[in-house]
C-alpha cells in the first residue's frame, strides 16, 4: 500500500500504527452535523502511496507540509486569500482502526486576517469660527473590524481622545473652532493585519467673510438682472420710435397733466425722507432714554457638565465651592480683563470631563457667554496582572491574560517570550493588543518557559510575567497538523 510504520502513536506507548490514507476537504456545510465529503469538497489526498492535488481553486497553493508517507499530515496553504476562510477537514485510514476508537476525523477553522482597506475621511459641517465639525473616516473592508485614531500633522502635531473621539465608529468631533484648529488631520484605520491612512484638511473661516463672499454672489446677480432689464427696455423704446413723429408734435392733450418735478421733503416726526412719492414717510418716535449711569461688575462661573458649580467670581469676591478648591486659581486675578483662565493643580483621573465658563458683564442686555471645554487627564498605564494556564499537556491549549487597571490613553499589550532562543510557530499563537489576550494552540514542549506582556502608551510602559509548563502524554488529536513519531 505504501505505508510506513511509525514507532509509536501519539497518546499511546507502544502501540504501533499503519497509516494507509489520507484526505483533506473542506466541511460540507459549516453548520451541518454531517462529517463527510464529496468529490467536490475535496482538496488534497494521499491514497495508495500517491499524493493528488485536487481540481479546485486551491489546486497551485497547497499541498502537504511533510513527504509522504509520514503521520505529520499537515498541510501548507500559500498565498492565503480571504476566500480561503472556512472550516477544513483531515480524516486519516488507518490499518487497525480500533486501535484509535474511531477518531480519525479532525476539523480546524481557518480565519484569513485582511488588512483594512483605504478609508474615506470626510467632513461634516460648516468650519465656521464658534462653530462644530465632524470628521469621518471609513474603511470599506476589514477583517476583524479596523480601530479608527485621528491625529493631526499639520502645521502642530495632535492626538485625540474619547469622547471627542469614537475608535470603533471613525468620528472626530471638534466643538468651538478656532483659527489654530485649521490643518491637515490624518485617520490611520488599523488591525492586527495591517493599516491604511486617509487625509483631510480643515480650513476654519470668520462667518463674515462668507457673508461677503455671498453679498458679492447676490450683487452680482442682481446686477446682471439690471442689465437685462435696461436692453429689454431699449428694446420696446425703439419700437415705440417707428410711429409718425409728425403727428406727435403737432397733437395737443388738452386732458394731459403736467410733469411732476422730483422734490425731497421730510415729514414732521420722520426719520425717512420721501421722493416722488416712491418711497413713503414712516412717522417714529424714539425715547431716547439713556442707560443709568452704573460701574461695571464682571461675573464668572466655572461648572461641571453635570451642574455642579466648582468656583464662582463677583463683586471683586472669589467662590470655591466644589471639592477641588485647594486645587483651583484664576491664572489671571481678579478676572476682570478678559481673560478667565483656570488653573488646576496636581490633576487626577477624577478631574476627566466637561468645563463649562460662563460670563457676565453688567449692562449686558443680550445673555450671557459661555464656552465649554474637555478635559482629560492623560497617564501612563498601571503594572498589569499577568493570569492564565500555567500547566497543560502537549496538544493542549493555553490562554494568557494581562491588564492594566489604569492608562489614559487606553494601553496597547505585546505579549513576546523571555527565555526562547527559537522562535515558535507563529500559527499556534494569537494575540489581541486591545484586551491582552494570548492564545497558545496544540501547545508542544518548546512552548514552556516565561511570557512576558507589556502595556505601554506614549506616555510610558509598564510589564507583568507569568509561566506555561507543558508536559504529560499528549493525546490523540487532528487539528491543524498530526503529530507523528
């Protein structure tokens, strides 16, 4: 048949095994409980001591990882594509099946990671002066789902945080715009496959000038309006001109009213002159009552978005009555040339959240003013717990775990190994930079020693370490590959 023996199976000393056959498909139905293959589903077999590569779109990208015969009936798969995804089956024929208690079935499902594509970055709103803008920003394709950051590169570096920033849905906010908020604002979209960037630039204007721009827009409509107006007249004069003059000058009216002379005259109580009679008086009278003469007196009150008051200024007299009063100053006191500015000293993560400023200036007839601003308080992360299995067989799995409890902006965990002088699979490990999840698959001797994590933002990195064993029998398993003797 063209079989070899091998020493010994795995999971089972001393018994010796045949192999006869071998066949890799895919599932038939990713949610069937049907175990089987047809000839269509099939990919790559190993049968009578001949290894066939089937007819499928797989046909030049795949074929067994090891010569055959050999109880290592891993297969490689090159150039993967995302439409390889999928669940994939081994079943293995063995001379003496009762030796294996029927498993000879083994599944495994593949997952192509695709990087995101290019995203479109996009601006929503007027870039008025006061005003508010937000910035999408959009990847057609990904897998997993990418994670959004904005920055802005020009003309100063910026990095932006939650809430003003949404990771998972790509959107920028930015509230009050200012002149300095103007520039160039790049959303880098990224996943464990990879990352692509789209630009976008904010040119933030005065809402004067573009009610000039659309005051010149409308003069210069009404102005051609006019010179249509004036040829269309010329037009109808000229037709008037054909009729006999002669009779004209000779006919006299004796009904005909003489021509009014243009007067001006202004009425009693008017504030609008008439001429003509085109444009009609308008009869006012206007109380010109003037303000009580009063001093000044500026007020100005610091609040929190969700109401509470933390300090208050009037009457030359400074109020502090929230629970940050040591820590709080006017960087300009008293406040009472313009500028109300506030100092808050040895911040803390309690201090995360919206400010409101609100000012008052006796005699101020129109409201007041008021602005708001984000505040957060930005840390390096706190030394992380590293858990997970510490003891497991061969073939087994372990999951490894690490957080930091703090860490503004959200840490990113890298997980590498310390003791290792050889690199390991990379196919048997998957890590997850958001949560710090390491998963370790079909775990062979060379996976024991230390795993250290590091969590680390730009503002500092911190590490935790934790131990995997592997040892014991391993047990009879097909997933991705089959360990032989």
């Amino acid at each position: 048949m063209g079989a070899r023996e091998a020493d010994t199976a795995q999971g089972s000393p001393g018994l010796r095994l045949c192999l006869t056959g071998a066949l890799w498909g895919l599932g038939e139905e990713p949610h069937s409980e049907r175990r089987c293959f047809t000839g269509d589903h099939r990919i790559l077999t190993y049968m009578d001591g001949t290894v066939k590569v089937q007819e499928t779109y797989l046909k030049n990208r795949t074929g067994f990882a090891h010569p055959m015969p050999s109880f290592n009936i891993s297969i490689a798969i090159n150039n993967t594509q995302e439409m390889d995804s999928g669940e994939y089956m081994c079943t293995v024929n063995i001379l003496d099946e009762d030796a294996i208690n029927g498993k000879n079935i083994g599944l495994i499902n593949l997952t192509v990671l695709v990087p995101p594509s290019p995203p479109t970055c996009q601006i929503q709103g007027k870039p008025y002066l006061g005003g508010n803008v937000t910035m999408s920003c959009k990847s057609s394709f990904s897998k997993p789902s990418p994670k959004y950051s904005w920055q802005r590169t020009a003309p100063n570096t910026q990095v932006f945080f939650a809430p003003a920033q949404d990771l998972t849905r790509g959107t920028l906010m930015l509230t009050n715009l200012s002149k300095e908020m103007s520039g160039m604002y790049v959303c880098t979209a990224a996943n464990v496959a990879g990352s692509s960037k789209c630009n976008v630039t904010l040119e933030v204007n005065s809402p004067l000038s573009a009610a000039v721009i659309a005051g010149a827009v409308v003069g210069s409509l009404i102005g051609v309006g006019l010179i249509i107006l004036f040829v269309l007249q010329m037009f109808v004069y000229r037709k008037k001109k054909k009729d006999p003059q002669e009779e004209m000058a000779n006919e006299i009216k004796e009904d005909a009213v003489a021509p009014k002379t243009p007067s001006w005259a202004k009425s009693s109580g008017s504030d609008i002159v008439s001429k003509n009679g085109t444009l009609s008086s308008v009869h006012t009278t206007r109380d010109h009552k003037l303000y009580p003469s009063k001093p000044a007196s500026d007020t100005a009150s610091i609040t929190t978005a969700a109401g509470s008051t933390i300090l208050y200024f009037t009457n030359d007299k400074l109020y502090k009555p929230g629970s940050q009063a040591k820590r709080l100053s006017f960087l300009h006191n008293p406040p009472t040339m313009g500028d109300a500015t506030l100092q808050l000293a040895n911040v803390r993560p309690s201090d995360n959240g919206t400010y409101i400023c609100e000012v008052n200036n006796p005699p101020d007839f129109y409201g007041s003013g008021s602005g708001l601003i984000h505040f957060t308080v930005l840390m390096p992360p706190s030394t992380p717990v590293c858990k997970g299995t510490e003891y497991t067989r061969i073939g087994g799995d372990a999951t490894l775990t690490c957080s930091s409890v703090e860490g503004v902006p959200a840490p990113i965990y890298t997980w590498s190994r310390v003791d290792s002088k050889t690199s390991l699979p990379l196919a048997n490990m998957v890590q997850n930079d958001q949560t710090g999840k390491l998963q370790l698959t079909n775990l062979s001797l060379a996976f024991s020693g230390t795993y250290q994590c590091v969590a680390s933002n730009q503002f500092g990195h911190v590490s935790c370490q934790v131990t995997v064993n592997v040892a014991g029998s391993p047990e009879l398993r097909f997933s991705s590959s089959l360990v032989g003797g």
